[in-house]
C-alpha cells in the first residue's frame, strides 16, 4: 500500500496551520483512513475504532496479527463510559486517579466494536491520552481511535517523529509530528474483568502507585516472566498487545547481561572482545548505570540507531529487578527486544 503522505509538524506550524492540519486528520478519519499521530507513551496509528475496514487497514499497514487486540483511544470520561458494558467504582478511581495518562483499562466492551479492532474478544482496551494533540484529533474525529504503535510490526516502537516517518511515510495518508514521547514506553494495560485487577503488560504507572493513589491492590500476570516463544504457533488468544508475539526487535541480536551491578561490565567486556574477534560489530549498553525513568525514554531509540550504525549485536546489562516497578516494565520490553537471550550471571 502506497500513498502520498501528509506530515504536520505540529511544534514548528502556526496555530492557523495547526488547526486546519487537524481538521484534515479528524475528517481522514472520519471517513476510514489512518494517521499517525503523537501520545506521551509511543506515537499511534489510528483508525476509527467502530470501523471494521478503518481498522483493517492497520493490520495491513504494519503486517500486524490479527489474534493482536487493539488499543481504543478516547477523549473524555464520557466516551470511555460508552465503550464499555462494565464502568465500575474501580474504573472510576482509577481514570480519576491516572488519565489522561500512560494507563489502558481492559474493560467488557459495548456493542458497536467490530471483532476486529478486539481481536474476536468480549473485552477492549480503553485510554484516555495525555498527549494534547491526540486528546485533539480524537475530540474533532467525535469518534474512538484505536490505535497500536504506529510502526511496522515487530519492530521497536516509535519515540520519535524520525521512527514514524522512517517506517510509515508514503504508507498512510496523515503523519502528525510533536517531538519525542515523554514517557518511551507504552502504556500499563489492566485487566478489570478479574476479582483482583492484574497487570497484563507493565509500564509507566506501576503496581505500587497505582495502590498508593487508589487503594486498590492489582496483581502481575503471572506470565510477564514467562517466555512466550510457542504461544505464536497456539490458539491462545491474547487480552493486551504485546503478550503473545515478540515485539520491539531491532535487526541486530540483542543479548541482555543480567546480575549484580559489579559483575555486568567485566562479563560485557569478555563477551564484546569475543564478538569483536569473530568480526561483529558490537554496541555495549549500561543500563543498569542509567534511572528507570531515563532507561524507559532512550530505549527504543536506542535499538533504532543500533540499527542505523550497522550494529551486529547489542550487549545490554542490566541488574535484577523487582516485579511491578519501572525497571520491571523496562526489561519486559528489552528481554521481548531479545527473544529473551539472557545471560544470567
């Protein structure tokens, strides 16, 4: 699928340009096409959500799975109400508490969502943004948007307006730029249809806030640690992206170095002399030198540019960590980046 695309730069237009750029993104929308747009977590391509085809175009678009439920983007409390058969007290405090924000809740959905954008499922995914531009274009579409990372499957996700334009130019009709997502990771999906919450995909907003601010105690998906190499090839059926395929995954091997800090940098320096020898190009990463906030913000680029420089294989050394906390989040997306090649020391 080719075509000719629209980017605004939403920092560097007028506000006459701004809004004539999202009146053309809403109406793209409103009649089935996609744009790419920014949130605070990872830059979206969206379709309207109660669209079957819309939707069926990002699947095209990125090659994505089909058994792989979207997430539905919304502009109020309101819509996200109307999306779902099931807004409870819990959704309640927890959308008080945390949206607009990195946080989606799974939720039984309403009538009107076509399988396709729930993979088949009785649930969706529901978040309210954080990011203005995508409250915007949501508000003036007047309709939901799902919305996946928008980048070809597989790949890291998209932090920058480089990453979008590099993997989706010439391949959707609108492109919205808005610098670098603040956060780099997507959102905490949670799972509200259990008895005890539970957290099918860790990030941002993390187990321990989210009691903190709520009171309400959730628990991990047991599998978080759990490698999930054979579930491509089952019939299992997913509740949150990024529980079944591998994800995040540059062309070089990524190999994660994975023990107590002082014991990383000499193991990383013997792995690198020999991959060096054997001629590879190798990119050492201390990311265990580096705060959960920062390591979560650089890492998909940062598997980007391995790419870019020509890297063969990128050592990644990080320390343990504990489960529901950032780091946690960070090393879920580094370990599926890996195909989960650990070296645990």
């Amino acid at each position: 699928m080719t075509c000719r695309t629209i980017i605004l730069n939403y920092d560097e237009a007028t506000a006459p340009e701004r809004e004539a750029g999202l009146e053309k993104a809403a109406a793209i929308i409103r009649r089935g096409g996609l744009v790419a747009f920014p949130t605070e977590t990872v830059y979206g391509l969206g379709a309207d959500a109660l669209n079957p085809e819309a939707v069926g175009q990002i699947f095209t678009v990125k090659g994505r799975p089909a058994d792989n439920p979207l997430i539905v983007h919304v502009a109020d409390l309101d819509q996200a109400a109307a999306s779902t058969t099931g807004w409870d007290d819990r959704a309640e405090r927890l959308a008080a508490a945390f949206w607009p924000g990195p946080l989606t809740l799974v939720l039984p959905r309403a009538d009107g969502f076509p399988d396709i954008t729930t993979a088949g499922l009785s649930t969706v995914g529901l978040r309210l943004p954080g990011h203005p531009v995508a409250r915007a274009l949501i508000s003036q579409a007047e309709r939901p948007i799902a919305a996946p990372s928008a980048n070809l499957s597989g790949g890291p996700s998209p932090t920058r307006a480089e990453h979008v334009i590099a993997d989706l130019n010439d391949k959707v009709p609108m492109i919205i730029t808005a610098g670098d997502c603040r956060v780099g990771i997507e959102s905490t999906v949670l799972d509200l249809t259990l008895e005890t919450p539970e957290i099918l995909r860790p990030g941002f907003v993390t187990a321990g806030v989210i009691f903190e601010k709520t009171g309400i105690r959730v628990t991990m998906d047991p599998a978080l640690n759990t490698a999930r190499q054979n579930y491509a090839e089952s019939g299992w059926k997913p509740k949150a992206p990024g529980m079944k395929y591998r994800h995040y995954a540059p062309k070089a091997e990524v190999i994660v170095v994975r023990g107590p800090a002082e014991r990383i940098g000499p193991e990383m320096k013997r792995l690198c002399q020999i991959e060096t020898a054997a001629g590879k190009q190798v990119v050492e990463w201390r990311l265990n030198e580096l705060s959960p906030e920062k390591a979560a913000f650089e890492l998909f680029d940062r598997l980007r540019r391995a790419d870019l420089e020509g890297a063969d294989i990128i050592l990644a050394g990080t320390v343990s960590q504990t489960d529901g906390d950032l780091s946690f989040a960070v090393m879920n997306r580094l370990l599926k980046s890996a195909g989960y090649h650990v070296i645990d020391l």
